[in-house]
C-alpha cells in the first residue's frame, strides 16, 4: 500500500460525532474521522474506537487510506459479483416491547441480528428480546443472536439451548477464547445451530487461527479492523469458511469498503450486517439502505451535515494526533 504523508493525511478532514438513536456497544454518540482523499469523490473513514490503543488502531486506518486513496483491487485482481447486498437488521439489547418500533427502521429485510447478554441484563430479557424479533420477522424470516463474548461455555450452553426454540441461524461469539468457542461448539453441534466468530477474527493476531482450529463455522468480517478490502480477501481464501461482512459501527462513508468487499466474494450465503447506519440519528450521508439491500453509491461527504456534527476542536485535535501515530506504525 502506498501511503500518504502525514500532511496529507491531515490535509482535508472532517471529525464528527453521530448520535445513536439507542444505546449500543455501551455508547451514546460515535465518533469518528472522515478523510478526504486523491479526489474530490474519495473519501475514508478511520473509524477505530476511542479505547483502542495505536497498534489495534492503525488497521482502521490503513483500511480508510486504501478507500480514500482509490487503492481498492482492480476488478482484474478481484471481480465483482453482484452489485447488490442484502443485509440485516440489528437490533440492540432493549426491551422486548421496543423492539417493532426499532426493527421498522430498517425497511423490508428478512434477516435479523439480536444482540443478548448485555451486562446487567438476565438470560429472561434475553429469551424475551428474541422472540419478539421472530415474531416480527416471522416464520420465514432469519433470526441470529451475537452475544459479544459475554458468556462462559456454560452459561453460552444453557442460553443456546434455551434460545434454539426460535430457529435460530447461528450464534456470533457466545465466548471469547477460541477454546471456548471450539468447546460450545462441540456442545451444540447437535443441535445444528451454527458458530460465528468476530471478535476471535478481527481481535486475533492470527485471523484465520479459530478457523483451523475448527472452532467456528462461519467467520464475521469486519473490513477496518482487518485492515482493508484487499487483505480481507485474502484472509477469506486462507480461512475457507463462509463469512458474514458486517459493518464496526462506521458511518456511512465506512460503509461503503464494507459494501465494496460485500461484492467481491464470490459465495455469500448470509445477509450482511452493514445496515447499521439505520442506528444513528444523523449520518454524513443520506441512507444508503433500500428494502434491506445495499448497492454501490459514491460516498460524499455531506458538508453541512459534517459541520453540525463536528466534534469540539480538543477531540479533533485528538484524533488528529492519533492519525498521526498509527500512520507511523502502517
């Protein structure tokens, strides 16, 4: 990857905070870097989270310069096979009454992902959550639940098995050690619900180890912090498992690599999670979202937008020097 120097990182930024519509991920507004890049119509978003340190986030970073700086595969390199993705709703840890009044936000979709085991809730609220989303999207609809780790193997045996009677499609990250991941899905494998693994990938040194070490069955990809479209590709071909492209929380400018990627796989099996701009009161582009599908669209930052949602000039310099770090370690 050709990199940019510091200056012209730098040159042309926008830093904005996003209101959530719902608390999610434990956040209330995400903040994030919009970078302008080798044309007017180019544009990256370094979208790392404010907790992680330099090394975690310079993958972030370097995903935004090959968008911003047109350095995506060719279509020689990697073709493209559709020009349309599904996607799926996400619904966050609410109340089982909130949960039509979230869902009809994302237009028609047939495929959603409810987030269990959020901290100081109990496996009931859980049980509860689920089967208003299966109600919701019915009989023919897909339900999957992502846990985020937040389970031991037991705890993640007894909510499986508590939660199977609503069809489930796969459970992402009920643990989070490999070996974890490895033994519940030894415990459930009669049960035919498959494991998905995300933060084993996009938090690993190794991406591809819980896939040799037979402890998912699907693998969740998430472009910025793997680094970009293009290593991502390759990290699909070394894994050899079906993969679900989701989105990191980005804004719609980061949506876009997601989508991008989304089109050059060539099986794809899953609808994928990269519909969350739905989750923000504003965004720095107008939806990209049509009847649970995305298609390919410029990303453009929208510059009214981008000034009402600025951060304060100490975040932007803040972010401004983190840049500058991970740039020094790509």
């Amino acid at each position: 990857m050709k990199l940019p120097s510091v200056d012209e990182l730098l040159a042309n930024v926008r830093v904005v905070a996003l209101p959530m519509r719902t608390r999610f991920r434990g956040l209330d507004v995400r903040e994030t870097m919009l970078i302008a890049g080798s044309t007017p119509s180019s544009w990256g978003e370094f979208a790392a989270f404010t907790e992680y340190d330099d090394a975690e986030s310079a993958p972030w970073l370097a995903c935004a310069i090959e968008q911003a700086w047109n350095q995506l595969p060719s279509i020689e390199e990697r073709p493209v096979f559709r020009e349309v993705v599904r996607s799926n709703a996400t619904l966050p840890a609410v109340d089982a009454a909130d949960v039509p009044t979230i869902l009809e936000r994302f237009g028609d979709f047939r495929t959603v992902k409810v987030k269990v085991a959020e901290p100081g809730q109990a496996l009931e609220d859980d049980i509860a959550r689920v089967r208003a989303a299966r109600s919701f999207v019915g009989s023919g609809g897909r339900v999957r639940i992502d846990a985020n780790g937040g389970w031991n193997v037991d705890e993640a045996e007894h909510a499986i098995r508590a939660l199977e009677q609503f069809d489930l499609e796969y459970v992402e990250q009920p643990c989070m050690s490999v070996d974890e991941l490895y033994e519940i899905r030894t415990r459930v494998h009669g049960l035919g619900i498959a494991i998905a693994a995300d933060e084993s990938v996009r938090k690993a040194t190794d991406p591809v180890a819980v896939a040799r070490a037979g402890a998912a069955d699907i693998l969740v990809i998430k472009v910025a912090p793997l680094g970009g479209v293009r290593r991502v590709l390759n990290l699909i071909d070394e894994a050899g498992l079906p993969v679900v492209v989701s989105s990191a929380l980005e804004s719609s400018i980061g949506l876009g690599a997601s989508v991008d990627l989304a089109m050059r796989i060539e099986h794809l099996d899953y609808d994928c999670g990269i519909a969350t701009n739905v989750l923000f009161e504003r965004d720095v582009l107008p939806p990209l979202t049509d009847g649970g599908t995305f298609a390919a669209t410029p990303g453009i930052v929208d510059e009214k937008a981008a000034e009402e949602l600025k951060v304060s000039p100490e975040r932007e310099q803040w972010w401004h020097d983190r840049a500058a770090r991970c740039l020094a370690l790509l």
